[in-house]
C-alpha cells in the first residue's frame, strides 16, 4: 500500500491552525511549518462573529473562548463629532439565537492558544522559513532557508498577504495599498480615568473612522484602532510603531470619547493597509491558498480572519470527500465552494460601508454555516450592494 505522506500547511496563523485542528479531529496527517521561531503575543483585538465562532465551537474551544473573551451586548456605528447613532447591530443573545452562535471580542493571543490547543505539540514545526515549494510527481518538494527539504502530500498555502506558496504558484503580484494607515492599540480601561467606553462603537467620519471595544469579560483591556488617509505610509507592518501626536491630530473634531480614548493611550502600532484583487483561481495541482495568501481584504468589516476560519472548515470538509493522497479534486471542489463568496467580502470590505447606516448584508455575513454549506455551490452568496 502507498504510503500517504501528510499535508503541509505553511503557516501557523489563524487560517494554518484552524486547518490543522479541523483536519487533527479528523485522523488526517498534518504538518504545520512557521517561520517564527515561537508563538509570541502579537496583534491586538479581534472581532469573532457568529460565522467563525460556529467553526471554533465544532473544534471544541468554544467554552476557551468564551471564557478569555467579552461578549457586546450590541455594535453601536456613531457620527464622528456629534455621536449621534447612525445603526445599532443586536448582538448577544440576539445574535446568538438568529445564528446560532456568539459574537465575542478578544485579544488575537487569546485565539492563536485555544487554536494551538486543537493540534499535538509536535504538529508545528517552529524556525521553518519556506523559500520554495516544487511539485514531483505526487509529492511535494519543500525547501526552507536554512538548507533544508522535505517531502509531503500537498501544500495548503496559509502564509499571509505576502504568501511564499502564492508567489510560487502565481508569480510576483505587488501589494495594492489603500493610502490608508491603521493605528491600533490594547491599553487598560483605567487609563481612561474612570471613564468607560461602550461594548463595541465605531466612530465615522468622511474619511476615517476609530473603533473601540472591550477585550475581555471584566472590562478591564480595552482595544481601539484608527483609519487615516496617509499615502505616503507603506509598511505592511504589525510591529511598526505610530506617533501619537500625530494620531491625536488626524482624530481632531472627533468626539470627547474619542479624544480621552486617545489621551489614554500608552503608544500605538501602525501598519500600511493593503489588499490584492480576487484571484482568477487559488489552487494548481497539489498547492492550494487559503486565507489572507488567497484573498486578503481590508479590515473594515472585521471578517479577514472570520474568512480564513471559514475557509478551514470548507476544506477540511472537501478533504473529506476525496481518497486518501487524492488532494487535487479537493482542491477545486474548495475553491468551487468558497471563492465567490470572498470575492465579494473583499469588495465590500473595502468600500467601507458596512453597517455604518443599515442592515444590509448583515445577515448573509454572520449566518454562513462553513460546516453545512453546500459544496460546490457558491449560491448561497447574495448579491453585494
């Protein structure tokens, strides 16, 4: 009998994870390979809505989450200068029962250990810089920065917007930046002296907004982030760090909320906000995207890592309908399944209207159920508006 060698997932991010925790539950051999050389806390705040936390509780870490996590009881969308309301979004328990599953707010930490937790130790394989990635045959070939190859099944590419396995697949495509940068900070709730914020309320102008919003059940961390123009600024970064003089500037006129948010800040990260256009296919032979190295979006709608989690499910679920080793049927059964839908999410994320003054879409994107959509059949999607 031919040995079925495992499926390599490059990349130990929300989208790697999910992937090999989905496909652990299944007795599928995976390896997981991360060019960090550990798990460190980084990011910020995330937005979980019922559509990725449906596919988290099916892996178990659910209760994990809930527990690490503050669940809104609704996101309020605000004029910039007046506060006035422009849309409230029932979440909690309404949100719960209308799809079937939470929304929770929470740092990005709190997500990459429950979802760390889903796979054995010895699954990731940390320090392994993927350089190139070459198909023989029915096997492919990995090669890593420091000299290293190996040999596995299939490749699943869930490296991020800047994608080793997508230049390999597709060539070299350069980043689209907005000529937007976001400022994002996790800071404590008693800097803001005594004052709070709401559960989840985003601030709107013309041309930028800010965001803030709990990170855990005691209310006691507390998230915020700002969209700017600022076109001269192209460092796809989550290290880099802002200056808050000049943030305090970009956010004047805003709302007194606004600005005690902003005086309470300790010191901000920046990073150059980027995308790509869908792509015309995801997969070639035993090499498949997933993710932000598919279909990177702006983060206005709070659903890049809710697709990447969606899209773990999808394929896990593809994987399931094909042989063992059979992997390019699967492929395009996934592609099949998933690309209209974040095409669409894609655009509309960056248009950055979402929620600001309506319903619309609301229910298309949070009531998706990545465990039961039919495979293949892209109809579900609704027209974008």
């Amino acid at each position: 009998m031919t040995e079925v060698l495992p499926l390599a997932i490059i990349g130990s991010g929300i989208a790697g994870l999910t992937l090999a925790g989905a496909l652990t539950a299944r007795g599928r051999p995976v390896k997981v390979y991360e060019q960090a050389d550990r798990l460190a806390r980084v990011g910020a705040g995330i937005q979980q809505s019922p559509n990725a936390i449906k596919v988290l509780s099916e892996l178990g870490v659910g209760p994990r989450l809930a527990s690490a996590a503050f669940a809104p009881a609704e996101f309020v969308h605000r004029t910039f200068d007046t506060g006035e309301i422009t849309n409230r979004i029932p979440l909690g328990a309404t949100a719960e029962a209308a799809y079937g599953a939470p929304y929770l707010l929470l740092h990005r930490a709190a997500l990459y250990n429950a979802l760390l937790s889903t796979v054995p130790p010895d699954t990731v394989h940390w320090g392994s810089k993927l350089v190139d990635c070459v198909e023989r045959g029915d096997r492919v070939e990995l090669r890593f920065a420091d000299g290293r190859s190996e040999f596995v099944g299939a490749v699943v590419g869930a490296d991020g917007i800047n994608s080793v396995v997508r230049h390999v697949l597709l060539g070299p495509q350069a980043l689209r930046f907005s000529g937007r940068v976001g400022y994002r900070a996790t800071f404590s709730a008693s800097a803001l002296g005594g004052h709070d914020v709401e559960d989840n309320v985003k601030w709107w102008s013309a041309d930028r907004h800010m965001i803030v919003y709990h990170l855990n059940a005691a209310r006691d961390e507390v998230y915020a982030m700002g969209v700017v123009p600022e076109p001269d600024f192209d460092v796809e970064s989550w290290s880099a760090k802002g200056d808050l003089g000049t943030l305090r500037t970009a956010f004047e006129g805003f709302h007194p909320v606004v600005q005690r948010v902003i005086d309470g800040l300790p010191e901000v990260h920046k990073w150059a906000l980027a995308d790509r256009d869908p792509l015309v296919r995801w997969s070639e032979g035993n090499v498949v995207l997933m993710g932000d190295a598919a279909h990177p979006m702006m983060p206005h709608m709070g659903q890049g890592a809710a697709m990447a989690i969606e899209d773990a499910a999808v394929l896990a679920r593809c994987i399931d309908t094909v042989a063992p080793g059979d992997w390019s049927p699967a492929f395009r059964l996934f592609e099949a399944t998933r690309k209209h839908r974040t095409s669409q999410m894609q655009v509309v994320s960056a248009g950055n209207t979402f929620a600001r003054t309506g319903r619309d879409l609301v229910d298309w994107v949070y009531g998706y159920d990545a465990w039961n959509v039919p495979l293949g059949d892209p109809s579900e999607s609704t027209e974008t508006r």
